[in-house]
C-alpha cells in the first residue's frame, strides 16, 4: 500500500464571498497543495480562486445529476462517492514527497461534507470561513449585477446572473442551505473542524499555528498571511435586508449566531455594517433612463396594440407528451410517420438554447433507446439529445450500438468519445477521437474536443500538435482554446497574439476582455486597467438604456427591479468615469 494513502488531507470551504480564496492561498503559500489545474484570476477575484478545476467541475455534474446547481437552496439527494475516491486517487498520484498535505478549497464542498468525510476519514480536516449573511448577500449582488452591467447578455437564459432578482431572496436562502451544511457536520466531527470568521481572518488570526496545533500538521507558520485588508468591503446595504421577510430575517440571525457560538476565532464586533442607499451619485442616470423607459413603453404601446410583450419564452414549443404518445405508438405499431414526428421533436429539442425536463420527461425519452424500429437517423438525434441532457449512461448505449453496426461512424464516434470522456476514460475516449479523425481529418470540432482532452491528460505535446490543425479554420472557438493551452504552457506572448487574432477577425471585445485577464495574470494592476478600459469602448458601443429595459422585464417584484437598476447605473457610471 503507497504511503501516500495516508497523507493529511485538509479541505478549506465556506458560503461564497467569504474570502475562502484569500485564506487558501494563506494556505498554499505554507505548503498546502492544491492541485496542478488550479482556476485563473478574473475581476472579480484578480488574485485568482485557488481551487482545482477538477474538483469544481465534478461537484459541479453532482450537483447537475440531482437537477440542481451551485445556487442550491436544499440538501443533495443523490450523490457518487466513487468520483470522490478517484479524485483523491488523482490527487495522490500528483505528490510523491511523503510530507506533502494535500487539500483543496470550494465552496460547493459544503453540500457534500457528509462524502467526503466517507472517502477520506480521520485523515481530512477541514478549515471553514464564516461571515455575516449580510455582506455574503451584498457581495453575490454586486457581483452578478457587475457581470450584468459589463457583458449586457442579450439571452438571460445562458447567463443566469438575473435569477438573484428573479428569486430576490435566492442568495439568503443559499447562504442558509450552505451553513446549515456546515453546522450540521461541524456539530457532529468538532475534533475534525476549525471555524473561523472572515473578519477574525483580516484582524490577523493565527490560522497556521492553530491548524498545526489541533490537527498535527506541518504547515509553514513564518509565511505572512494573503488577506489584503483594501479588498475588504464589509458593509450591506440596508434594503437587502429590509427586502426579505422577518421570518426569513430571523433563520438568517439565528443561524448565524449558532455558527459564531462554535467558531474557534472572531472578531471583536461581528455586526452586521448596515448603510444606506445613496442614489444621489447616479440621480441624472437614473431620470435619464426613467425618460427613456417612459418613451419607450409608450412606442411599445402603439406598435403592440397596447399589450406589452412578454420575453423570456422558449425558442420552440415542444410537447413532452406528444412524445410520450408517439413513443409508445412507435412500439407498438412502427410507421415512418410516426417516426418522423418523433425525428422532428428530438431536432427542435436540440436547437433550444435552454429547456428544462422533468422526471418523466427523461423517462420517455430513455424509454426510445431499447426501440428496435427506430431508423439510423433518429437513433443518432436522440443519442444526442441525451447527451445534451446529460443522460450519459443513455447515450452511450445508443452511440455504442451505432458503432457496432457500422452506421453513420464518424458522429457516432465523436459522440461515444464525449460519453466516456465524461465517465474519466480518457484513453477510451482518446482512441474513439483517433477513429472519428481517420474519416474527418479537418473537422474543428472533432479536432477542438481532442485537443481538450489531451491538455485535460497533461499531453501537452499531443494537445498543441492537434490544435494547430484546428487553428488552420480560424474558428474562434479553436483559437480560444489554443490560447488556453499556451496559457497553461505559460507562453503568455503567444497567446496574447492569438487573443488579438480573435479580435482582428471578430471584432468582438471577449477577446479584449481575455487578453486583459492575461495580463491580470502577470501583473493585478495593469489588467484590472486593462480590463476596465475594454468593458468602458464596449458599453459606448450599446444602447445600454433599452438593453436594462429589456432585462427588466423579467422581473416581477419592485423592490428587486429597483435593486438591479441602481446597481446597473452606479457600476455603469463608475466605468464612465475612468
């Protein structure tokens, strides 16, 4: 048995926003490993995460696989401890020095305490970040109202920054579901878990000796902590609290007050710093867009009839149940017209840009995989609704039985290649892409995802060699992805030649905004100019004013619509006046 199966283990975790990066990087800079893919920095966290990718990544499908995300208000149902297992197999497999502590932070690691401490036993000890609900809550609304305010997403669907005013009180209830998780288990292994508050960390907590001390690790105490106090913007405004109920208000308070009991350190006030709105400072924005939407619902007003269209519809009606009906009838009596219609369901389902099923609704169209009467053609788009679905296991028996029978190879290939690619076998996966290439020699798409997995192998060499073949299309797509390998290769140079391709081809300012980020990767400072400079020639470019009116109308409560109004202008106006 390696030595290395009884290496500590230290997790770091917390509610997002509660400077759970700052204190890892504390960690790492004394010797904590984290990983060898950790996420890059961006504005919003411009010294970077310091969480491994892969980690984030498979919480992330747990999280999918029972229909929820990151954003999730209730406990995990159903979870795969054996992605656990690998993933500390993989992690193991990194360090050969036998006094190295493995670890890693993510805040969605506190929705699956309860399996990590299954995989890794007394050998893991876990260091969480608390902070005040409040700021947590000012904080997730500053930042996604930022994302919303720079990149002005035309389709709400794909950028779902907006549900924290959709659902107004979205970011609270996460924060309950999160700490209970935490108080759950922290309640239940005291011996296993440190807790400590955000501000105690900025106050200059002795985190290393206390960690050293209780759990009998050998971190480097002399290291100066990572907290930036300038970064520290504590306080909330007072109408996010007003804005929830006083039931909700007092699980919040209650909560919190539980956590604090049991923290080992905290600050010497940990009250929440309420301040008021100040709208003063965005007064002439705010009257010019009040006009604007005046004249603007007055045109909609003569051009609609008077009825003020509604937004936010799917692209295409699709009826799960006449797939239902059409499903059972293909079995029982196949006819080619009944086969069309289902062919012609699976496409649209494909082309919607988001759609959402429900239990029976996957029922159904798993129910398709075993029909016998179904020709090539419809077999092949259902396997790719699936896949799209991430109904893996599904799609790979459909794509599986393709290959067998010597039918439509070169998708079937490149698709089967997606499924095992996502179950972690990657040299399975590998072999298929080689046979997909063997009869599309230039396909960008084919040649994109091999190339992803081999930089997700560490096969460099490989990776580049494929992605120059890619490149040779001058996709975008190809482009941003070799730019992301010579990044890992650190050939910063290189890859910022490949960004101002993107953007002397496109036009678009994402590459700008990447290549600022690049630069925010070598130094913090001039990226953030950067960065800013590049969002300030995009938004003079837009009509802001109908791009807010337009998201504004998906949210149906006045005191969220104000909110996000208000964060909109002042970040707004705080670009402009660079």
């Amino acid at each position: 048995m390696s030595s290395n199966l009884f290496k500590p283990f230290l997790i770091c975790s917390g509610f997002h926003r509660s400077a759970t990066s700052a204190t890892t990087q504390w960690l790492s800079d004394a010797g904590l490993k984290l990983g060898n893919e950790l996420m890059g920095c961006n504005i919003h966290n411009p010294k970077g995460y310091y969480e491994d990718k892969r980690v984030v990544k498979f919480h992330n499908e747990l999280l999918e696989n029972d229909a929820k995300s990151w954003k999730s208000v209730e406990p995990i149902r159903t979870t795969n401890p054996s992605c656990i297992k690998e993933y500390i197999q993989l992690r193991e497999e990194e360090y050969i020095n036998p006094n190295d502590i493995l670890g890693f932070k993510d805040p969605r690691a506190l929705l699956f305490l309860d399996e990590w401490h299954e995989a890794l036993g007394d050998r893991a000890s876990y260091v969480f970040v608390i902070r005040h609900w409040s700021s947590c809550t000012e904080s997730l609304l500053n930042r996604h109202s930022k994302n919303l305010a720079y990149s002005l997403p035309q389709n709400l669907s794909e950028k779902r920054d907006i549900d924290f005013w959709t659902t107004p009180s979205l970011a609270a209830q996460m924060w309950l579901n999160y700490n209970y998780r935490l108080l759950e288990f922290a309640t239940q292994h005291p011996e296993r878990v440190m807790i400590v508050t955000q501000r105690s960390l900025f106050e200059g907590v002795p985190l290393i000796n206390a960690l050293n001390e209780k759990f009998t690790l050998n971190l480097d105490s002399g290291v100066k902590p990572a907290i930036d106090k300038s970064l520290l913007r504590d306080n909330c405004k007072s109408s996010v609290i007003s804005n929830l109920s006083s039931t909700l208000q007092s699980r919040l308070n209650n909560l919190w007050n539980e956590l604090i009991d049991i923290a080992q350190f905290t600050a010497a006030n940990e009250s929440p710093l309420i301040v008021e709105e100040n709208t003063e400072l965005i007064q002439n924005c705010l009257s010019d867009f009040k006009l604007y939407q005046k004249d603007d619902y007055s045109k909609q007003l003569t051009y609609c009839g008077g009825v003020k269209p509604e937004v936010g519809h799917s692209d295409a009606c699709i009826d799960i149940n006449a797939l239902s009906i059409l499903t059972n009838k293909c079995i029982e009596e196949p006819d080619n017209t009944i086969e069309n219609e289902i062919n012609l369901i699976l496409e649209k389902l494909l082309k919607l840009k988001v759609f959402t099923l429900l239990e029976q609704d996957l029922s159904c169209l798993n129910n398709l995989v075993g029909n016998t009467h179904l020709k090539d053609k419809t077999k092949f788009t259902l396997g790719k609704t699936l896949l799209r679905i991430k109904q893996f296991s599904s799609a790979k028996t459909v794509f599986e039985e393709l290959v067998n029978r010597k039918v439509l190879l070169f998708g079937s290939y490149y698709n089967l290649a997606l499924c095992y690619e996502h179950f972690g076998l990657l040299d399975v996966a590998a072999d298929l892409y080689k046979k997909a290439l063997s009869i599309k020699h230039n396909s960008p798409v084919l040649l994109i995802s091999y190339g992803k997995l081999l930089i997700r192998d560490m096969r460099f060499d490989e990776a580049e060699s494929i992605l120059k073949k890619a490149i040779e299309s001058d996709k975008p797509n190809s482009l941003y992805v070799y730019a992301d390998l010579l990044i890992k290769l650190e050939r910063y140079s290189e890859a910022q030649n490949v960004y101002m391709r993107i953007h002397n081809m496109t036009g678009e300012s994402k590459p700008l905004l990447k290549l600022a980020n690049l630069t925010m990767i070598q130094d913090q400072k001039a990226g953030m100019v950067q960065y800013k400079h590049h969002v300030k020639l995009k938004l003079a470019e837009e009509d802001r004013f109908k791009w807010l009116s337009n998201t504004l109308q998906s949210i149906h409560d006045s005191s969220a619509e104000s909110d996000l109004t208000n964060r909109i202008l002042s970040h707004w106006r705080t670009i402009n006046s660079l």
